[in-house]
C-alpha cells in the first residue's frame, strides 16, 4: 500500500505541475504594451506554420501615414510607435549587423494607442481599424484586452512552444509511469494475499466482490494520495517554472499561475490512474480459485 501510495503521489504531483505550467504557459501581453489597451499590429501572428518568423516592420512611409491616421481618431490621445531595436533603415535599405550579416526585422512592428479618459474602447477600435485602413494597410490589425498577446514577438512564441512540447511529453509520461507502478504494485499485492482471496471465496464471496475490493483499496489510497500529490505539485510548480526559464524553454516573461482548474483536473486523473492501474489486478484476484486456500 506505501508503495501505491507513493507512486500515486508523485504522478499526481507531475500531472499537477505539468497542467499548471501547460495552462500558465500561452501567450502573454508585452510588458512593454502593458500600458496601452490599443495595438495596431501587422499581419499574421508568428506560429509553427510559419518558422515563427516575425512579419517585415513598416517603411518608414508606411509608419508615418498610420501615425498621422491613427493620431486624428477621436479618442485618441497619444499614439506610440514601438520600434525594435537596431538601426531604423528605409525600406529597401536593410542593415547590417557587426559581423556583415544582413538584418531585416528591424524597424516598427506594432503601434500603441493611449486613449482619453472615458473613451469608449470599442468605439475607438472601429475607429482606428477604418484609419488603418485609410491610411493604406489593410492587413493590419486593431488588437485589444487579451487579444494584445498576439504582439509577443516570435523569439517567445518560439521558445513558448517549445516548452509546451516538453511539458506535454511531460504530463504524458507522469500518467504513463503512474498508471504501470501501480499496476505492478497491486499485482504483487494479489501474489502476496491469493489465500486471503481463497479463504474469502470459500466464505462465498464471488468474484465480482472481490474484484470489488481491490478496487475500493484503489480508490481510497487513490483519493488521499492524489490529493496529497496536488498539493506537492502546486507547491514545486513555480521552481519548476524558473527552472524552465533558465534552461531556455520558456520566455523571461513566464510565470506560474496558480488556478484550481488545473488541479482539480489532476487528482482526478490520479485517482483514475489507480483505478486503472488496479484493474488487471482485480481480474487476477476475482480468478482465485476457493481451494487454493
């Protein structure tokens, strides 16, 4: 039973900060558009689809005719060109690092609008998706609230989705090592108590009650042990997640987020791996014959 009971608990403590990392791990607005609830975006969003490439800044041109479009919308009181760092190049003029190599993605990429007070937010976002589109870019986008997350730039949605596949594997093989422990652990449990089990069909049990018995002792070590694990989990998610940042799988700008979703989703996949776990050995147990008592 200790056995089960660690193995549970330390694959429900997996599970947990796996989920809590996985649903802390999407994308986050900017620090540095936190300040603004508008943003004027390119085209696309950098994703797996396209090498996460970040999409070419403005011209120059193009920079200062949306600033002057976006500048006259009511609502409006301060627009922030956000350049990337680097030398800013005419269009057709790319840079040149220190090394000789040419650099394209310097320039601006997303504009920001500070609105007066008491503005209607949506309002002015109509308002300046027409100016945009005024102003000769039609595939720009107005983004707002959570939507801003789209602006990360594409080094973070890279390095995000890295880590998103290292946490998947990582949950995957938590549920994998927990539901085949504890199979073997109630497997050697039957080896060990078959005359118990012959003893208990000779009183005339059958085999669905003692099928029965092993999955209540599942259950009940399944329930404490899990609750136990999330709270394990929950505990070592956030080291776990600087952990991460360190080696290179996450942004700088990731942190845990502790929500109960997440955990209660845990325990009940640890309590569904005992359960699971348990069920080849219940069928042994159930084909225990009265005479070999």
């Amino acid at each position: 039973m200790a056995g089960t009971f660690a193995a549970l608990c330390l694959g429900a403590a997996i599970l947990t900060a796996s989920a809590l990392l996985l649903t802390s791990a999407g994308p986050r607005v900017p620090a540095r558009y936190a300040a603004v609830p508008l943003l004027v975006h390119g085209p696309g969003v950098p994703g797996e689809e396209n090498n996460f490439a970040e999409n070419p800044p403005w011209s120059p041109e193009t920079t200062e005719a949306l600033v002057r479009a976006l500048a006259a919308v009511p609502g409006v009181a301060a627009v922030v060109p956000y350049r990337d760092p680097g030398p800013y190049v005419s269009d057709g003029e790319p840079a040149r690092s220190g090394d000789g190599a040419t650099r394209s993605g310097d320039g601006v990429h997303v504009i920001g609008l500070r609105t007066e007070p008491g503005a209607d937010l949506s309002a002015v976002r109509a308002a300046a998706g027409r100016a945009v589109r005024g102003a000769g870019d039609g595939t720009a986008r107005v983004l707002a609230g959570e939507d801003r997350a789209e602006a990360e730039p594409a080094a973070d949605a890279r390095t995000r989705w890295i880590g998103m596949q290292v946490l998947t594997a990582m949950a995957l093989l938590g549920g994998f090592v927990s539901v085949f422990v504890v199979a073997s652990t109630f497997a050697f449990r039957v080896v060990q108590r078959r005359r118990e089990f012959g003893l208990l069909r000779v009183a005339g049990a059958t085999p669905r009650q003692v099928r029965l018995i092993v999955y209540g002792e599942a259950l009940a070590v399944g329930v404490v042990a899990a609750a136990a694990g999330a709270l394990l989990g929950a505990a070592v998610a956030p080291a776990l997640g600087r952990v991460l940042v360190t080696a290179g799988f996450e942004p700088a700008s990731f942190d845990v987020r502790l929500t109960p979703l997440p955990v209660a989703g845990a325990v009940a996949a640890g309590i569904a791996a005992g359960l699971l776990g348990a069920w080849s050995a219940s069928g042994r147990a159930a084909r225990v014959r009265p005479l070999e008592a």
